[in-house]
C-alpha cells in the first residue's frame, strides 16, 4: 500500500504493458553501453531494435553480455541487426575499440547511448576515497569517455543523437549517495556542454534522468527498506519498469526531438 499527498491509502496499479514499435529507428545504427543483464541498458537495447534499428550492445560482463545478445537475438529472430562488443568504460582504449568496432560492423553509428554507471549506499563520513573515485570513473568520467568518442566521430558526418543516463539524484539530495549524486550532477552538466560544442555539427546531446527504475538486482545497490521508501515517494507507488525509461530514451534517440539538445528529461513520478 502507498498513500498519496492528502493522506489516502491505495494499491499501486501495475504497469502498463510495453507499447508496440512504431519505426522510430528504422535504418539506424545504436550502441549502448552497460547493455547486459535486466537493466535500462538492455531494455534500452530491446526497445531499439523493436523500433527498427540495428544495435551494437556493450557490458564490461563478458558472460552476461554473451546471454543478452543471445536473449535479443531470440527476441527480434534476426541475428544481423544485434552485434557486441565487450567494453570497461573506464578504458579508453576499449571505448575507442567500441566505436570504431561498431563502425566496421555498420558502416557508421547514429546514436550513442551511454548507460554505464555505479551507486552504492555509502554515509560521507565513512566513504573512502576510493568508493568516491571508483563511482566517478565509471558513472562521470566513463559517460565522459564515451561521449568524447562519440562526438569524435559523429561530428564530421553532420549528425547523430547522444542520450546520457542521469538521475533525479543530480537534483535531489539522499542521504548515502554524495558520491553517485555528484557523478549525476556531473553527467548533466558533461551533457548540457557537449550539446553547446556539437550544435553547430548538427548532433544533438540529451539525458535521461530516472527517479526509480526497477529489475531484479536494484536492492544490491540499494537496501529493501530503502527501496520502499522510494517506491511510496513515487505518485504511482511503484518504480518505472526499465522499459519506461527506455522509452523516452528512444524519443531522444528519434527524430522526434530533432529541436532537443542539451536538455535533461526526468523519467519519474516522484513527489516532493
């Protein structure tokens, strides 16, 4: 049960079920990063292909990545539009090995969605300066490699979207996430300047920014009783399903948002 702002008790509604794919990809090329396993990554990946594109998918997890191809491949019965490279965003010679890979496979890349990122709950006193910096390289700094890599090669060619995965937490304070926090808040201004550089190019740069996405490994990063919380904070009483999220990264991905750039779209339902 969750209540809303007048006090009233009520049984979350379940989610809806996913919307059928409209072609707002068709022809393009998509890479996605941190696309193994249950997350907004892969539902990312799974979205993308139902909207017509052919997607290059990325893990640092070799085995997971490996079960995830083969799941979409099962999926969409096409073996030719799904393509992965392993990649630790926290390499950059991997990430140049992702990009120029991906071109070699397509022949170019259209859209670059960089999901890659580390949380914990941690409180600040305790925190060690390498939980901070392991969260920063993966979550900022590998968004950073990866949108570097991206523009490098979209830049010349006139065109191509970049979707950023953000978080609420760049907005809004929770106690055990100054470090995560901080990474988001990095991502979205990283995004907002990238979009500033690559405007006259013709490429555009969003972000996403979920308040509570779930699958079925969130509560390694974020504790049950916490988790609820969270759920009771949103209007719905209940966290996106990653393909919600995946959703509206696609708008950002499609020509629909041909005039968006620079922005950062929360994908929540949350209440003060």
């Amino acid at each position: 049960m969750t209540s809303t702002s007048l006090g009233q008790s009520f049984e979350p509604p379940p989610p809806p079920p996913p919307p059928a794919g409209h072609g707002l990809l068709e022809g393009k090329v998509v890479v996605v990063t941190a696309a193994a396993g249950t997350g907004i990554g892969s539902a990312t990946a799974r979205r993308c292909l139902e909207e017509g594109a052919s997607v290059v998918v990325s893990d640092a997890h070799e085995r997971r990545l490996a079960e995830t191809v083969a799941q979409l491949i099962d999926e969409i019965d096409d073996s030719q539009r799904v393509h992965s490279l392993v990649c630790d965003v926290r390499d950059e010679a991997q990430v140049e090995v992702l990009f120029d890979g991906s071109i070699d496979r397509y022949g170019r890349i259209d859209v670059a969605v960089h999901n890659a990122g580390l949380g914990g709950t941690v409180p600040l006193t305790e925190m060690t300066d390498e939980q901070w910096s392991t969260v920063l390289d993966i979550t900022l700094t590998g968004t950073f490699r990866c949108t570097r890599a991206a523009l490098r090669r979209m830049l010349p060619t006139g065109s191509g979207a970049i979707v950023n995965n953000a978080s609420v937490l760049g907005w809004r304070a929770q106690p055990g996430q100054a470090h995560y926090a901080a990474a988001k808040a990095g991502v979205m201004a990283l995004t907002r300047c990238a979009a500033a550089e690559a405007a006259p190019s013709g490429v555009r740069v969003n972000a996403v920014s979920p308040s509570l996405a779930e699958h079925p490994f969130l509560n390694r990063a974020i504790p049950d009783e916490d988790l609820a919380v969270l759920r009771r904070r949103e209007l719905f009483g209940r966290g996106a399903e990653t393909w919600e999220v995946a959703n509206v990264i696609v708008f950002l991905a499609s020509d629909y948002s041909s005039y968006m750039s620079g922005e950062v779209i929360s994908v929540s339902s949350q209440h003060p």
